[in-house]
C-alpha cells in the first residue's frame, strides 16, 4: 500500500532496509527504544506491518501493529517530536484504519502509559475505550498500561472529521 497524503508526505509499508531510520525515530520518542533485534525478528514474520510516514525521504512518524484474522493490535505510535500537532498522529491512525476495512479486521487493541495524555486522547477521539488495566506493566517507571479497543463497526459513528 502506499497512500499519497499531501504533496510532500506519504504513508508507505516499511521494511527491513527502513530500521536505520527506525531505531533514530524510536530513540527521539521512547524512553524504552525497541532495538534493531525486536524490529527484526517481527519484521521477518507475516503478522507484523508498520506504517511509516515518509517526508522527502525521512521518516517523520510510524505505527506498527500485528494483523492476525480479524484483530489487530497496535505495537508502536509514534511522531517525531518537531512534527507533533500538525495531524500526522491522526493520519496514520486513519490509514490503519482503512487497512483493517480492506482486511476485514473487526477490532484493535493497544497498551498505553496510564500518564500518556496525547496517546489516549488521540485513541479516544477514534472511539478506543478502555477495557483493561496491566499494574506495573512498565519496567522504567513502574507504571501501569491501561488496555484500550475499538471496534471497527463503533469508528463508523464518528464525528465526519474523524473518518477515514
Ligand atoms: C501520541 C502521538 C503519536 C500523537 O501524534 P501527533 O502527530 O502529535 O498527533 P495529532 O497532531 O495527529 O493529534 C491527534 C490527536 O491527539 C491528541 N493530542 C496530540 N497531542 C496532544 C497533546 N500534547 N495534548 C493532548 N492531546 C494531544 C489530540 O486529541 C489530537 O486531536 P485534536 O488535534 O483534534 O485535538 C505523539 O505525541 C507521540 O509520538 N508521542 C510519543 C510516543 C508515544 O507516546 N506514542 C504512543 C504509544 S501508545
């Protein structure tokens, strides 16, 4: 898939040879960097996609998520620091979405820093609701995750500005 956005962004599949960008990306934004082997290892097996968004050559921003039958599951967001707030959080969200339409994937799922105000708003303004809570799932801090899912028939519902 490759989803042209704007003129000079564009939403691509990434691969193998994207991990050097990657693993920079990952460090600007992550005080627990996924490293080369974690990226690797998933990125040779068939469940596993991350969508990257691509600015004149650079990555500006990826979601990464593993598809199995009807359910997916968001393993990664991300936006380079200089780049937030300008809609690309949403974008990517958005091409998921249309990726899960396409293979007829009924709900996603996701873990997120209780503390994580701009993750879960972002999540709940797709309509994400929590349905779980993980204690001390984070080895830094301590801190728990909380389980968000949406179900792909509830992002019908949304507000039109929303939609995919
Ligand atoms: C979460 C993240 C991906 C959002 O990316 P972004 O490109 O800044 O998001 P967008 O500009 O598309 O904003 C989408 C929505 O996110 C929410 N949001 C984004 N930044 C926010 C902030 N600083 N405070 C509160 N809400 C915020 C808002 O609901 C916003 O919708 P609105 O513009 O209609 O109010 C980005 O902040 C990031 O990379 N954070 C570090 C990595 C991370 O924590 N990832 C989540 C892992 S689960």
């Amino acid at each position: 898939m490759v989803e042209l956005v704007e003129q000079e962004l564009c939403i691509v599949f990434l691969n193998q040879s994207h991990i050097r960008q990657l693993l920079k990306l990952e460090a600007q934004c992550f005080t627990l960097p996924w490293d080369e082997t974690q990226f690797s290892r998933l990125m040779t097996g068939e469940h596993f996609k991350v969508l990257g968004m691509m600015e004149c050559g650079e990555l500006r921003g990826y979601l990464s998520f593993l598809h199995v039958r009807d359910q997916a599951e968001i393993m990664n967001l991300a936006v380079h620091p200089g780049k937030r707030q300008k809609g690309l959080g949403k974008k990517l969200m958005k091409a998921l979405l249309g990726y899960c339409r396409i293979h007829g994937v009924q709900w996603i799922s996701l873990e997120v820093r209780m503390s994580n105000v701009p993750a879960i708003s972002l999540y709940q303004g797709f309509g994400f609701k929590e349905v779980g809570r993980r204690e001390k799932y984070y080895t830094d801090t301590g801190e728990d995750a909380l389980v968000l899912q949406l179900e792909l028939a509830d992002a019908l519902k949304l507000p039109f500005s929303q939609k995919i």
